[in-house]
C-alpha cells in the first residue's frame, strides 16, 4: 500500500460538531426553485390529462391490464352496442331511496320488493350474459383465456353507459 491512498491521513480528527456540519443539510431550505416546482406540477399535470385522455379513447398503450387486448375490446364493443337492466340498477336504487321516504308503509314496500325483483333479475341476466359472453369470445378468439371474461362483461353492464372508462367505442345498436 503507498501512503498517499488515502488522503484523509496526517490531519487531525476533526471534532463532531464539524464533521456533521459539513455534512448537515438544510431540510428546509428548497431543492428547487419555485419556479421549477411550478413547471414540473404544470408538466405533470398536462401528462396525467393527456395519459386520461389516451385511456377513454381505449387506446391499448393506456390502458391497464385488466383492459388489454383484442378479447376485452370485443366485451366493451358487444356490452356497450346494447341496452341491459344492469344500467338502469343504480337509477332504480335511488328511486327506491326516494319512494322509502315517502311515510306510506305499502309505498315503502313496494319499493322494496321492486329494489329486490331488479337485483335478482340483473343478477339472473349477469349469469346468462357472462355465459354467451364466454361462448362468443372462445369461437371469436380460441387463443384467448376466457379466464375472468364474464365477470369483466357483466360488471361493464352494470355500469351507467356515461360512467364507463374507457368510454364507449360504438353507439346502441351498431354491429361491430
């Protein structure tokens, strides 16, 4: 070993208080500028608008997993060209809030009993609609995991045709 490998040799130790205050930094002090802050927020900002945009056009690179590929486009395109009872869920949910209000007993348990006929027909629907939906993604396309298909189908239809993201690709009735 030669002695000049280290460099910190033949000085004395400094004291504590001095070594941390070489090495101290100032938590307070900004590590940037305000303006800097303000142009990245601004940069950022514009990113996340523009990424949103991207993924209600559906555009396959901003979508997340769970909405890639050919199979989910063709679920969206087939939920979103028809009408299902599964939409029209939450609207029926907040009549039924409103007619409970009202302080006539049998209004109140019509309500009810309409709320519940709605669940159980949507949930029937969901089961038949996931079914079809299987079978015509597997003839459509036979390489594609039908794994979880059905359930991405009847949750798209339970959602008010508004509300989904990505946005609808195709209008009511349109063949695809």
């Amino acid at each position: 070993m030669s002695e000049n490998s280290d460099s910190k040799k033949g000085k004395a130790t400094p004291k504590r208080k001095d070594a941390q205050a070489l090495t101290k930094v100032n938590s307070l002090a900004p590590s940037t500028s305000k303006e800097a802050k303000a142009r990245d927020r601004a940069l950022e900002k514009s990113r996340r608008i523009e990424s949103r945009a991207a993924f209600m056009r559906g555009e396959e690179s901003a979508l997340p997993a769970r909405d890639r590929g050919p199979a989910k486009k063709w679920v969206r395109n087939y939920i979103d060209s028809r009408r299902t009872i599964g939409e029209y869920f939450l609207p029926t949910i907040m009549l039924v809030l409103v007619l409970t209000v009202i302080p006539v007993k049998a209004v109140q348990l019509l309500a009810i009993l309409f709320m519940y006929a709605a669940m159980l027909y949507s949930l029937v629907s969901a089961f038949f609609m996931s079914r079809t939906i299987k079978k015509l993604v597997a003839e459509k396309f036979p390489n594609e995991s039908l794994k979880g298909i059905g359930i991405y189908g009847w949750l798209r239809s339970t959602q008010m045709r508004r509300m989904r993201a990505p946005a609808p690709q195709v209008k009511r009735g349109d063949s695809f």
